[in-house]
C-alpha cells in the first residue's frame, strides 16, 4: 500500500513541478523529515496529509485507500 501511495506523491510531484524542499517547506517539516515520510506515507498525520492531498491536487481519499482505485 505505501508503495502505491509513494507512486501517486511522485506523479503528483512531478506534475505540480514540485521538489522535495519545496514540499518540506509547505508542510512545515524539515527535510530530513520529509524525506522519511515520503519513504512511509503511513506516517503522515491526518493534518499533513490534509495539505499534502490540497497542495499536490490528490484526492485524500485515494491517498488513504489507494488501493480501491
């Protein structure tokens, strides 16, 4: 499942144009940190994952269930 969320924050990423630092920043996490919750989109909180979803145009409820989709 991590592995399909992974997928759709890399596609989104590249889509939006977006880098790993400018995400950290707009999460407000450092980039050590951004860079552990990219390796395991389990661990995101449900805020961050909130405006993870807002900031990269995903659909929260495919990033929480990737699996149905």
């Amino acid at each position: 499942m991590n592995e399909k969320r992974r997928q759709v924050i890399r596609i989104a990423m590249s889509a939006m144009d977006i880098n790993k630092i400018r995400l950290a920043t707009a999460l407000d996490l450092s980039y050590p940190t951004m860079l552990k919750k990219l390796k395991s989109p389990d661990k995101f909180k449900i805020g961050q994952a909130e405006r993870l979803c807002d900031l990269l145009n995903i659909d929260l409820r495919e990033f929480v269930n990737p699996l149905n989709n």
